[in-house]
C-alpha cells in the first residue's frame, strides 16, 4: 500500500500538491524488495538494504510507503484482487481457470518467503488487513451466484476465497516446498464443482 492511499486501504487518494513521484523510484524499490526477500527472508530485509539496492533513500521509501510490510506487501502480491473469469458456460471450467489465477498469485518464489511473516504482521494491521481481505474478495461474490451461493452476511470474504486462496496459503505455510501444480489445481477443481455442481 503506498503512502498515497487512505482511509479504506483501496480507494487512491488524491496526490498532494508538488513535484510529481519518479515511477522509475517506484519500480527500482518493488525490483529491490523482491531481489532482497529471495537472498535474505522476510524477517531480515531492512528498508535501508532495499534502498541501497535501489539506489536510492530510506526516506524516498517512506514517501511512498508506510513501512516494511506495506512496502513488501504492495511487492509480492498484485495490485489487483482475485479477477474471475467471464461466464463461458462451462462451470468447471470457469472454476479450474480461478484456481488458476490464484495459483499464478502464490506460486512464485518472492510470495513463498515473504508470505509466513506477511501475513503475521498484516494480522496486526487493521488497514493493511482490510486491503487484503478487499484483494482476496475481488469480485468473487458475483461469481459465486452463478452456483446459488450468497455471501454470508457477517462475512467479508466469499467462500470461495477460503477455499482456493486459503488452500493455498496453508500449503505454502505448512510446506514451503509443496507444489501448487496441476494436480493441485485438478484437487481443487473438484472439491469445488462436486460442492456447486452445475445447474
């Protein structure tokens, strides 16, 4: 989350008055943040360290992000939320290509490492927290009614984001190694159509 963003965690404020931001800063600093996390872990990456590698200063990151874990978060994980896929009419499929998608979000070395210590200290920051309940909900809630289903009203986040994104949280923080394959993609698929089947 950058530093120019308030009050919900997902709507962009309007930028203050003054000299407009260097984008090529903010690039250097996300390239910086995903190189560092690789060699060092989430725990020991420092924003002096990132700032070194991305030639530039602690306080150039502070203008564009609150700390480390905003920094790190906005790095590993997209902008986006979960997209789903247009209506095509074949259930499974339309299900396979959101596990998919999810899959194509964890499945990369940079969110492997960061991910354990992210998500603890995401836990601790209710702005933070609601930016990726928000990211993790996406549009899911309309997909979920082509199968019947509604949205729990005491609950932010549709079933299907516990299950596809959850399942592979847990795979990553039980076993940093295990495979988020197609056999996995397959399992998942499953358990959901054989849960919502068609019509």
């Amino acid at each position: 989350m950058t530093a120019d963003r308030r009050g919900d965690g997902k709507t962009p404020a309007r930028a203050a008055p003054g000299r407009p931001r260097d984008g090529r800063i903010d690039a250097a600093i996300i390239a910086a943040t995903r190189e560092l996390i690789l060699q060092t872990g989430y725990s020991a990456l420092s924003l002096s360290a990132i700032a070194a590698r991305a030639g530039t200063t602690t306080a150039a990151i502070y203008r564009r992000w609150s700390g480390k874990v905003h920094l790190v978060h906005e790095a590993v994980l997209s902008d986006a939320g979960i997209s789903v896929p247009d209506d095509s009419g074949d259930i499974r499929g339309d299900i396979r290509a959101l596990v998919e998608t999810v899959r194509a979000m964890f499945d990369r070395p940079e969110v492997r490492v960061a991910l354990p210590g992210l998500i603890a200290d995401t836990v601790a920051d209710p702005q933070l927290h609601s930016m990726m309940i928000a990211r993790l909900a996406g549009n899911l809630a309309e997909f979920e009614t082509r199968f019947g289903q509604q949205r729990r009203s005491d609950d932010e986040l549709p079933m299907l984001a516990e299950i596809v994104a959850g399942s592979a949280i847990f795979r990553i923080l039980v076993r940093r190694d295990a495979a988020l394959d197609d056999a996995w993609v397959d399992a998942v698929t499953e358990m959901i159509t054989e849960r919502w089947p068609a019509g």
